[in-house]
C-alpha cells in the first residue's frame, strides 16, 4: 500500500508540472496540414473563425473557382484583438497585429512556372513595375494604395528549400498605414508554397519589431524525407 501511494503521488506530481507548464505556456505552436511548415504566436493571440477566414481568402464558397482554391489549401489566422475577426487579415482598423499562414498544393501548370516573383506575389501584388501597380490602383474597387518596399531577401534555409522574405507599407482605404510582413517557401520537391504573413499598422510593427520579428522567425518549413 506504501509503494502504491507513493507512485501515486509522484503520478500526481508529474501531472501538476505537465498541467502548470501548459497553463503557463508563453506562445501556441502552430503546424501546416502537410507536417512540414510551422511557426509560433503569442498564446494570448486567439485563432479566426475557419469559416470567416475561408470566405476573407477564397471569396464566395458557392463558387467552383473558390472551392478548387480551398481543396488545395490550408489556413489558420490568430488575431492580436480580443475579439478575432477575420475582417482584420489585411487592414484592421486599431494597433493590433493578425497573422494569417496559407500551405498550398501547385498544380502541375503552377509548378512548371513558379519563380521568386511567384513567392512574392503569393498575397498581394508585390513584384509588378508601376505601371501595372498604377493600373490596380486604378481599378474599381481595389483598397490599397502608396506601396512602399522596406525590404526584400532572399531565403535558402538549406535541404532544398527556398523562399524569400519581404516587407511592405500600403495604405488601406478606411484606415492607417498597415505593414505586412511575408515569408514565403517553396518546399523542395517544388509541389507545396507555404507563406506566413504579419499584418499590423505602421505604428504597432515598429513599436512590436521585437515580438513580430520572432514570429517571423519562428517560420519554417522541413524537407519532407524520401
């Protein structure tokens, strides 16, 4: 009876630790549907309705293009608000950052042309000369305006991965200067792009470099083995 109680009592400890780790746990660890991308974001930071976020990135469901789109994708968002909502993925209107990561399957006609401007513009028009930007600008309904580049590399993490990373300004009608920070990867075996974006208004991104800049590193993608 001795022994049992004391196993019991160490199991009970055991399970304390575990449970007060976990309680006390400062970010959520977040991984792609394909067991190869991940990344973390503050614990505090709650996760988007899937179904609001479907319909912010693919458009109207009952659409065939938009349900192709989302049978070869995965999504997840996190938003910095209390209240998360997927309104918030490209312009929110207050100084809290939203992050929003995309795992997608090319098709073969999307891999035999696929290029470092490909990763670029996997969210957003990045890499087009002025004249095309001046045109999109242009066009009815298009809510972004003064694009601004603050940075664009280069990424080769190794094992055949390749990605680039960029940063931008644009201004979002109805509301501040938003910066959005993207990373983009090509898996190895060149059939999965997966992006990681941080999206938080001028302001909030310089004053929360630190933080973001860890989420932003937080981000990678592994060779799938074989």
């Amino acid at each position: 009876m001795g022994s049992r109680l004391v196993t019991t009592a160490t199991a009970i400890a055991v399970l304390a630790a575990v449970l007060a780790g976990c309680a006390g746990a400062e970010f959520t660890y977040v991984m792609g549907s394909d067991g190869q991308s991940y990344f973390k974001v503050p614990a505090s930071w709650r996760k988007v309705d899937q179904k609001a976020l479907d319909r912010e990135v693919f458009g109207d469901l009952s659409s065939a293009t938009a349900q192709a789109r989302k049978q070869l994708s995965w999504t997840v968002g996190y938003d910095g608000f209390r209240e998360p909502s997927a309104d918030h993925l490209l312009g929110g209107k207050g100084d809290e950052p939203f992050v929003f990561a995309m795992v997608s399957t090319l098709t073969e006609t999307q891999r035999d042309a696929v290029s470092l401007d490909t990763l670029r513009n996997t969210v957003l028009p990045v890499a087009v000369d002025d004249e095309t930007r001046e045109k999109l600008e242009d066009t009815s309904g298009y809510p972004y305006k003064g694009f601004e580049l603050l940075k664009d590399e280069v990424l080769q993490p190794g094992d055949g991965v390749r990605g680039v990373h960029v940063v931008y300004n644009l201004k979002v009608l109805g509301g501040p200067v938003q910066t959005f920070d993207q990373t983009t990867y090509l898996a190895a075996d060149g059939t999965r792009v997966s992006v990681l974006l941080i999206r938080c208004s001028a302001t909030c991104y310089r004053a929360r470099a630190g933080e973001l800049d860890r989420i932003a590193q937080s981000f990678k993608v592994k060779r799938v083995p074989g």
